[in-house]
C-alpha cells in the first residue's frame, strides 16, 4: 500500500495522487493528518522490536504501518478545531477543559491541543520514515525546517551561485535578501534532478538536496545574477542564482516527468528495520 499524506487543501499533493492513480500505482491512499490522528482506535506500540501502528481509517478499514510500502509525505501539522465525538482530539479537549465555571485562554489551550497532536503525529510518523519522501523529523514533519540564512550556507556550500543575505539581530524581523523575481524552480528526488537550467551542472542542486538530509527539495532560482552576487571563480558562467529552498515544494512545476520518477521512486523504496 501507498500513502499520499497531505492536507486536502494541498493542490500539488492532490495532483500528484491523481497522476500517480492514473499509473497505475495501487493499493494507493490519501490520507489527511486529521484523519491519522483523529481516528477513534488508534494502537500505537513502541518496544525493543521498533514502532509502529494501527489506525481506524473513517470508512472502517484499518491502516497498519507494516502494511505500507511507501509514503509521500506533505504533512505540515494538524489543524486544531471542532472534532467528533470520540476521536484523540476530542478526548485531548475534554482533558484540557477547566473546573466548572471556570474560564480559559481559548487560544492557549487550543495550541497546547495543536503541540500535543503534532507530537503524536510525529511519532506516528516516524514509523513510516524509512519509507517516506521526506522522512519526518523533529523540526518539519515534512522534512528538516531551515532559515533563510542556514539555507544559503548550505547553498554555497553545494557549489550554488548564492546572494548577499542581510542578517539583522531584531526580533522577529527574518534576513532579507536582494529583491528579485523567481525565474524558475528545480526539483531534486531521490538524487534525479528536474528543471535545472540547460547551462548548469545539476549536480550542485542534488548535492544541496543531500546536504539537506532531504529526499525531495524545491529549489528556487533567480536571475540575472544579482549585484554583489558571490560568483565561483570558475569563469562565472551561472546566470541564475538561488532563490530559496523548500522540502514541501509545489510538485506540479515538475509535470508529467516529475510524475514518472515519483512512480519510481515510491516503488523503489525499501522497508529496512522498523
């Protein structure tokens, strides 16, 4: 069985399902993270033989993670609001509720609910990682969480053409790079780079993608060069610069050939110890 795991309002995941359906790739699901978390009969088991689950799915189907053979993982948290009767987050609710009479922070406690089912989404999660594109980790469910500036270092060091990033030591006010528009956005799977510009090595966006512990990166590129841009003394013949990086990137800027080498790869992947 194949997951796709994503928010229903997620286009580009909801696009990759249907082009992955229409190859043929089944039994495939499409699995929100409401749905995983939010289920009235849950077993999760942890012990000295590994993780793993069993999920109640809405149509009285059970999902066992040993069942799963391969996961395209767009979770970005769970949604905190009303829940039916019964479910974790209804029962996480009711733990929560004040004495009678007594009133609350509504939005304090709805974020402690939000921390406490993300964190049980995480670990559900990570169950599926060795089978997961990209794998769960503590700072994105999706896949690793960077700043603006961690993610340029890392940029020039994949061999990247890279833009000054003005650091500010403000609170709350992020790094600010050159102004300039998106030209266009690589995508890297598995390695297999997608949209690189015909004049450049691809292999510096697969090498920031590894860098990145991520198997699935969204790059973006800008261009012409930028004023003060930080040009390898190779000869300077890049003409486009990073733009930014992302492990939840829109799927659909890759098409029908991105779809093709998803196939593959899920496919491909392989269990391992649990």
């Amino acid at each position: 069985m194949w997951l796709v795991l994503c928010d229903p309002r997620d286009l580009a995941a909801l696009w990759a399902y249907a082009g992955l359906r229409a190859r043929g790739l089944a039994p495939l699901e499409l699995l929100s993270p409401q749905a995983l978390v939010g289920s009235p009969r849950t077993v999760h088991r942890i012990d000295r033989y590994g993780a793993r689950f069993e999920v109640g799915l809405p149509d009285g189907r059970v999902l066992a993670s040993d069942d799963v053979d391969g996961v395209l993982n767009r979770a970005v948290g769970v949604a905190v609001g009303p829940a039916p009767p019964g479910t974790v987050s209804d029962t996480l609710s009711d733990t929560l509720s004040g004495t009678e009479g007594e009133t609350k922070d509504d939005r304090g406690e709805a974020g402690y609910v939000q921390e406490e089912l993300n964190a049980l989404l995480l670990s559900l999660l990570t169950c599926l990682a060795p089978v997961s594109v990209n794998r769960p980790t503590a700072s994105g469910l999706y896949g690793p969480w960077r700043s603006a500036a961690e993610w340029t270092v890392l940029a020039a060091r994949a061999g990247l053409v890279v833009s000054p990033l003005r650091l500010t030591d403000r609170p709350g006010e992020a790094p600010q790079r050159a102004a300039a528009a998106v030209t266009g956005r690589v995508l890297v799977l598995g390695g297999h780079v997608c949209g690189a510009p015909a004049d450049e090595d691809p292999e510096a966006y697969a090498r920031l993608a590894r860098l990145a512990g991520t198997e699935l990166l969204g790059i973006d590129v800008v261009g012409p060069e930028l004023p003060g841009t930080d040009v390898p003394p190779d000869g300077g013949n890049h003409r486009t610069v990073f733009g930014g990086a992302d492990p939840l990137p829109d799927l659909r800027v890759g098409g029908e050939a991105f779809l093709d080498r998803l196939l593959d790869h899920l496919k491909g992947l392989s269990p391992g110890p649990r």
